[in-house]
C-alpha cells in the first residue's frame, strides 16, 4: 500500500470547493422549495441537438440532483487519496507536490463543470424548453478544454 499523501489546501481550493458545494445545495433547494409550482410533466431526455425527445414526470427531477451528490461525494472523497491517482507522469521526490497539486485542481475544476452542468439541466428542464443550441458543444468544449490545460500543465511541471 501507497503512504498517504497529504496536499495542502490553498485559498483557491476552497473557493472551488464552496462553488461546488453551494451549486450542490443550492439546485437541491431549488428543487424541494419549487415542487408544488413545477409542471407534471417536464423533460426527460434531449437528444444531441438539444430537442426534448422523451418526457417524464416531474418526479424524475430529482435523479439530477441526487447524482449531483453521488459525484460532488465521490470527488471529494477522491481528492482525499492522491496515492491512488494515476498521474500520467513519472512522480519522483523533486515533482510530488507540483503533479498532486496540478490533478488536485483538476478534479476540483471537473467537479465544479459537472455540477454546473447538473445544475443548468435541473433548472433549464422545468422550463419545458429544448435546449439551446450552443448547450452541448459548450459543456463539451469546457470539459475538454479544461482536461487538456490541466495536462499540458501536468507534462510541463514535471
């Protein structure tokens, strides 16, 4: 078994940490404190060009924020052990703290993207609407660009 690697805490991991959590809460609240005055019936699935081609009940509103909190938990809770990442790049004593730092705040930027996309569909989804046409190569675009940076920062810091 891997030692524990510990990783320090900066200001800016706490701020995307508390964006995260507060998007988390916030939809969820959104969500109990609105039931009553949302539509019966909402949308379900949108297919690539964003229309609504399955609907369902408002009662399937709430798998979004319930995965919401599946992947905030399981990402935090990932963050915690840095010894089981697998890093892409030879770690040795002199880059430890600049590799662990780099995949922290990817994961921490991942995190915040994913809840922010989660929480975009639950509220967006009670309007009925389809999605706007720039939803998906937005949210596409954001993740893959967000990966490449923290790679290419990855293979320059070691």
């Amino acid at each position: 078994m891997n030692k524990k690697i510990q990783i320090k805490h900066t200001i800016t991991d706490r701020i995307l940490e508390a964006l995260s959590l507060m998007l988390t809460i916030g939809t969820t609240l959104y969500l109990a404190a609105g039931w009553d005055s949302f539509p019966d019936r909402i949308p379900a699935h949108y297919n690539v060009a964003g229309e609504i081609d399955r609907w369902g009940t408002k009662g399937e509103m709430v798998f979004l924020p319930v995965m919401m909190w599946i992947l905030y938990i399981g990402l935090t809770v990932l963050q915690h052990f840095p010894q089981i990442w697998n890093t892409g790049v030879q770690v040795t004593q002199e880059n430890r703290e600049r590799v662990y730092r780099t995949l922290m705040y990817m994961l921490e930027t991942l995190k915040l993207l994913i809840e922010a996309v989660f929480s975009f569909l639950t509220v967006y989804g009670i309007t009925g609407k389809n999605l706007p046409s720039w939803f998906l190569p937005v949210f596409i675009g954001l993740v893959f660009a967000d990966l490449i940076f923290w790679l290419v920062c990855l293979a320059r810091r070691q």
